[in-house]
C-alpha cells in the first residue's frame, strides 16, 4: 500500500503467531484508550514513566469513570530502569495493590516504559494482558507493536525478555507535546529507519517535509506513525518471533545497542544511538558492495538535517567496537546485516564481526 496522507484511525496487526493487536489512532488519549482496553471493566493496574505521570492520572481519572479499579506503579525514565530488579519490584506492587489475572496492565511512556511494563505482564501470574499507550515518538512508530519486552544485563541490552504480544495499542498525537525536543528527535530515526528499509515514497516524502516533520505538525505525523507501524505489521505478518526476516527491524540497532552500551545508557538517547548506527551500517554495507553509497549519503544527510549527532558516529564506532561481540543476535562470531538492492529489495546476510568493524573503518 502506497504511503498516503489519507489514513484511517484504525490498523489491525497480525502476527505470524496468530495474535491479533489492534491500534487506533486519533488527537487526545482519553477518548482512545477505552476502544482497546478489555471490552468487561476490571482492574487496570497502569505503569508509568515519571515523566508522564500527568498523563496516567488523566487516564485513571478516564478509566474509573468507565467502571474500572486502577492501581499505578511510577518508574523512573531511561536506561537504567531495564534491569530484573524493576520487574520484581513492580510484580510485587501489583500482587500488593490486588492485581488478579482478570485484570490488565497499561503501559504509558515511551520505549523503556513499553519495554519493562511489557516483561512485567509477561510474567505476573504466568501472562496478563498489556495495553500500549506510547507517549515517545520511538514508542509510537516502533515499540508498541510487536510483542517485544525485555531489560538489560551487565553484558548487553536487552539481553532478558519475552515475547509478549499487546492486547492493543493507543496513539495520540496530544502526547507528542510532552517530549523534549531532544527526545522528540531521537524518534525521528526511527521513522527513517522505516523510510529507507522500506519505503522510498515515504522517504521522499519526509525529505520533501522536512521542516514540518522535524517541528511535530500533527498533519503530517499522525500518517506517517501509522505509515511505520504498517510497514512494521507487515514484517510482524511474517516473522514475529525473529527467527528470519524480523531482524532486518534491526537495521541501525545492531551498531546502536552497542554504542548505547558503551555510553553506560546515559550519554545517548536511543535514538541518537540507532541514527549513528544506521550511518554505520550503511558504510559497512557499501563497503561490502550490498548498497549503493548515495544511499548511505542521502540517509545521514536527512538525519544530520533532523538534529541526530551523526557526525559522532566514527568517534562513537571506536568506543562501541569491544560490544559489538555481544550482540545478541549473535551466531558463530556472525550478525545479520541488511542490505540494499538497486530495486529497492532488501536483504539479510550473516556477516562476521571482524568484516563488519573493518568495512566501517
């Protein structure tokens, strides 16, 4: 489906494993969220980002009005709330607060918050329903779809986790006021990211808007989050548990997590860290003869244009290279990487760590 600014407030996102998770879309987030919460009112147990806790008020205050018990657990924002001990702390407030399996967590804030409210849900009383309320732009276009959950370990990012698909998902546009504008551009990456691996027209499209897009009008943003989560649909169609085609999702990541980790999760927004690692692996890619240079010229332009510290990105290759062997993905000194072919096709070839450091020097 060609990209068009013409799109309706609702996408339905299948996985290869027979989930169903439902999105809508629209302007203020309370008349959003009833429409993808269980149909029976129970009891909603919401974790939040510090940093939105405004906004899970407005939602209990919505949420009790409608009939349901709501109980909260706030989180601090960033990096270092992914580790095992967030979870434990959280499964033991919402055993404390009465939270039964007929009841359901809401996730609010952005990919950090999605990430560990997610694992928690996962595992309290062996899986309870999530519901995604994004309030980053990385969580609206990538993160709240997908099923994906998980926190750090000393070794790496996203080392622990799950699978665990959303019962559904809410995107407002009203919430995209509450980011920092550093933060606000972090999530443009990844709206790149889904442009170059996917879809020219939206590339251009973004290129040829820039100025609107990189200031957050509504008009055009609301279409292009939507745009990125069917494209993300699509893969999830596919290949949901990442044993194949999922990982070309990975795109900039592989070369992010790795930066990420060398910067301790605090020097770098994930963002920041994807839009260097994404100019990383499109040199490694070209210099391998698996996409075209003007490729990689016309990506780190559009994300130099954005405000994303790609000019960093050789410094911040030097410092991530020892965690690069860490990878996750990972398999006999072997990481996918993605390619480009002339037609616009991409493609993912396991290539050794050794070659992927030495064609991005």
């Amino acid at each position: 489906m060609p990209f068009s600014l013409a799109r309706t407030p609702r996408l339905v996102v299948q996985t290869s494993t027979g989930e169903k998770t439902p999105v809508v879309f629209g302007r203020r987030i309370e008349s959003l969220v009833p429409a993808v919460m269980p149909r029976k009112p129970g009891f909603a147990w919401i974790i939040a980002d510090r940093n939105v806790q405004s906004v899970a008020d407005r939602l209990m205050r919505g949420l009790r009005g409608l009939g349901w018990q709501t109980g909260c657990s706030v989180i601090p924002p960033g990096e270092k709330t992914k580790k095992m001990s967030t979870i434990e702390g959280l499964c033991s407030g919402m055993h404390e607060g009465g939270l039964d399996r007929g009841g359901c967590v809401v996730a609010v804030g952005g990919g950090v918050t999605g990430d560990v409210a997610g694992f928690a849900a996962s595992v309290y009383m062996r899986g309870i329903p999530v519901v995604q309320v994004p309030t980053s732009l990385i969580a609206m276009v990538d993160a709240c779809i997908g099923g994906k959950t998980g926190v750090n370990l000393p070794g790496g990012k996203n080392l622990a986790g799950t699978f665990h698909q959303p019962y559904g998902a809410a995107v407002a546009a009203d919430l995209l006021k509450t980011l920092p504008p550093r933060h606000y551009r972090s999530g443009l990456a990844e709206v790149v990211k889904y442009a170059v691996v996917f879809d020219r027209q939206l590339f251009k499209f973004i290129r040829w808007n820039a100025v609107g897009v990189r200031e957050g009008d509504e008009r055009l943003m609301l279409p292009v989050i939507r745009r990125c989560l069917e494209l993300k649909a699509g893969v999830l169609r596919m290949d949901t548990l990442e044993h194949g085609k999922r990982a070309i999702l990975n795109f900039g990541h592989t070369w992010g997590h790795a930066i990420e980790a060398a910067g301790g999760f605090r020097r770098l927004t994930h963002g920041e860290a994807v839009a260097m690692g994404m100019v990383l692996e499109l040199k490694a890619a070209s210099n391998l003869g698996m996409a075209d240079a003007s490729l990689a010229e016309a990506a780190g332009a559009l994300l130099q244009e954005f405000g994303l510290p790609v000019k960093s990105a050789m410094e911040w290759r030097n410092r991530a290279a020892p965690w690069l062997a860490g990878d996750k993905k990972k398999l006999r000194e072997a990481i996918p990487l993605v390619g480009f072919k002339k037609a616009g096709a991409i493609f993912l070839r396991r290539v050794n760590i050794k070659d992927i450091l030495d064609a991005t020097c």
